[in-house]
C-alpha cells in the first residue's frame, strides 16, 4: 500500500494516475488552498457530497468555521472574510465538505510535519508563475531564490516540512515528486534549484531529473515539463542501486513516435449534433475583434468543422484558451455554428480535460454537480475549468514515473 500526500494537489492529476495503473494507494492527505480546485478534486475523486452532516450549519458558523483555513478564490490571493460571508449556504457546506473529505491541510505555509500522517509518497507541484517564460513579463519576480517572497517560492516550503520531519524524528517519505516548468533549469533559475536538490542530497535522497513531453506518452499534446523523482536511500550501496536502476530505465530516452500517438479525434469534440457539445462549442466561440483575428491568424488549426487536421496535435493546454498563443483553433468554414459570426472557436473545458489525461465521465460529473449560485452562475465557470486543466499535470506522464517508484518500491 503506497500512502501518499499531495501538496499543491489541484484537481488530483497524481491520484488519478495512481488509479489508472492500479497501483495499491491511498491518498492520506493533500494540500489545495484554491476553491475551486479543491471543490473539483472531491466530485472528480469521490463523487457527489452528501450534505447532510453539515445541515446543522447556518451562515454564521460556516463562516466561522472556514475563517479558520487560508482560502483562495483566484489561487493568487486569500479570501477575506467578507467574501466567504457574501457566498451562498450550499457553497459553503460545499467548500468544508471537500475540505475534510479529503484531509486538506489548505495552506501549505501552515503544515507542519508533525500533523502529517506517515507516508510513502510526497509529491508537490508548488507555483510556476515566477518561473513560467509566458510570466516573465511581470515584474521582476525573482523566481525560487528563497528570498523572492513570491509564489514559486512556495517550494521552499518542502524543505521546511522535510527539515521538521528530521527535527521530530519521524520517517522521511521514501519518495518525493516534483513537477514544474521546465524553465526551473534554464541559467536564470539553475542555480536556486541545485541549491534545493543539494538539501535533498544532503538528507539521503537521490535526485532524478527529467524533461518530459507529453507526446511521448501517446498524449497528442505538445506539453514539455520538468519532473524530479527523489528516492531515498539508506547508504551507499542502495544509492548506487537507484543511479544503476535510472541509467537503464531513464524515460527521457523514450523516442518520440507519431504512431504511438491517439488521434486527436479521440479528444476533440466535433459532433455538433450533440447537443451538449453544441453549447460547449458555442460557449467557446469568442465574438470577433481584432485581439481574436490574431489568434486566428497566428495559431495552430486543429480542426476544420468536423474534421480533425492530419497529423497535428494540441499546443500546451495553458489556464487561458482565448489568448494569443493559446493551445489551437478549431476552424469554421461551413457556418456549423449559425448564425454565430465568426471563424473559429477554442478548445472547450471537456477538450482540455481530456487532452490531461482526465476521463470524459469524471468531467460530466463535475458538470452535473456544478453548483448553482446567484445570478446564474456556477461554483466553476468556464474560465475557471479551463484554468485548473491548464494548472494540472498530464496523467499519462505520471502513470510512467509512478510505475518506476512501484518498480523500485518492489525491488527493494
């Protein structure tokens, strides 16, 4: 039985690998301070809520209780008190009961190691804002140098936990996972990020770095992200076993194979007959200006009406679809979408799902309980679906790496 934490869990990309492969698990604990993440997570890996244990709540004390965590609507910043109070009932039961489902600890600058349960497994995909090469362009953000105090900075948070693990004497996770931008090894940030990786030397753990793209895993999605698999390792001999056991099995020698790619038709969600594509589609198609001409003009056509592009795949599924560039257009030419007035549409939330690795059955069950709330809209609207797929890992690219650990767990 593998036993796992999730730190900076999103909607669960490792849990659903896990699942996938079979692998004996359990998920001990995870870390998500984002509502709507944490809400998504609990309906796609637990199924719907039953509310009843909180119907003894009123307003008040659901505040009250809720004030207790540091909460993000935006993943950026916390929620203030005032907006937990301007939020429906139901949307309140909603956010404790995915709280304590799923033992959030929410906020990882508060976790401490010894409120942590024993586990096997310790992965963590903290902020790529500061390191992104698309984030450049905010300010100066320093990246992960310790002392940015920004939010890719959160990864110095691990070493804290693990430093605190050492303090009470309590069993280091076996393995550690971390999964970032691949911008983490260029000249700008290479430095930071060996400074980390010589903590985990120093603490028994061996470092294995890969570059890995999702295609390369039969996912047609052209999304290259950088992983760190940590083993730990009681003396030497055992470390020299993990380096032997890398050099043999190193997936970064996976070569690149158009045929073992799926089609995009698996993916993309053309049969506009179906009524529930139809209004995804619809929901999709952006009115005209010149900021949409351009991505018009300047990005990748993946399909034209019904009809999948030879040979293409999807550009990396990002937390934004209108945007400039963004992951491809699907492109009109037969006025498929009458009377909508313009040339293409972007990929919907069901298409960017399904291109992580998500099944198309969990996503219809997160439609189905996506709650109601004032003025017609939703715990999860549109943008935001479209944004916790972008934030997540590829599923595929987690099976391979979670099927090295039981390899290496099994082998001892």
């Amino acid at each position: 039985m593998l036993k796992v934490i999730e730190t900076f869990s999103g909607i669960g990309s490792q849990a659903q690998a896990l699942k996938n492969i079979g692998i004996e698990h359990s998920i001990e604990a995870i870390v998500e301070w984002e509502i709507g993440a944490m809400y998504a997570y609990d309906i796609m890996h637990n199924g719907p809520q039953d509310l009843s244990p909180y119907r003894h709540h009123t307003k008040e004390s659901l505040v009250k209780e809720l004030s207790k965590y540091t909460l993000s609507g935006d993943g950026k910043e916390p929620l203030s008190e005032r907006s937990l109070s301007a939020m429906g009932v139901l949307q309140l039961k909603s956010i404790l009961c995915s709280i304590e489902r799923n033992n959030n600890l929410v906020d990882i600058t508060k976790v401490k190691a010894v409120d942590l349960p024993d586990a096997d497994l310790l992965t963590y995909s903290f902020p790529c804002q500061d390191l992104s090469v698309s984030g450049h362009w905010h300010k100066n953000s320093g990246g992960i140098n310790r002392d940015a105090n920004n939010r890719s900075t959160l990864l110095w948070q691990i070493e804290r936990i693990l430093m605190e693990y050492k303090e009470a004497d309590k069993p280091l996770p076996k393995f550690l996972l971390m999964e970032n931008v691949s911008n983490i090894l260029s000249s700008k940030h290479i430095e930071n990020f060996r400074e980390f990786q010589d903590f985990l030397q120093a603490y028994g753990y061996y470092n294995q770095v890969y570059t890995l793209d999702a295609r390369n895993f039969g996912v047609p999605q052209s999304r290259k992200r950088t992983y760190m698999l940590s083993v730990l390792a009681k003396d030497e001999e055992e470390y020299s076993a993990v380096n032997d056991y890398f050099f043999f099995n190193n997936l970064e020698n996976i070569v690149l194979d158009r045929e073992n790619i799926r089609p995009l038709s698996d993916y993309l969600k053309l049969n506009y007959d179906n009524s529930v594509y139809r209004k995804e589609a619809i929901q999709s198609t952006p009115t005209w200006s010149p900021s949409r001409e351009k991505i018009y003009e300047n990005n990748v056509i993946l399909a034209v009406d019904r009809k999948v592009e030879p040979n293409q795949y999807a550009r990396t599924i990002t937390t934004k679809q209108d945007r400039n560039p963004n992951s491809g257009i699907i492109k009109y030419e037969d006025e498929v979408l009458t009377p909508m007035n313009i040339n293409y549409r972007n990929l919907t939330p069901r298409e960017c799902f399904l291109l992580m690795g998500f099944e198309e059955e969990q996503f219809n069950l997160l439609i189905e309980h996506n709650i109601d709330l004032t003025e017609g809209k939703k715990i999860l609207p549109l943008s935001r679906l479209v944004r916790m797929a972008g934030n997540s890992i590829v599923v595929q690219v987690l099976e391979s790496i979670f099927k090295q650990i039981n390899e290496i767990e099994n082998n001892d």
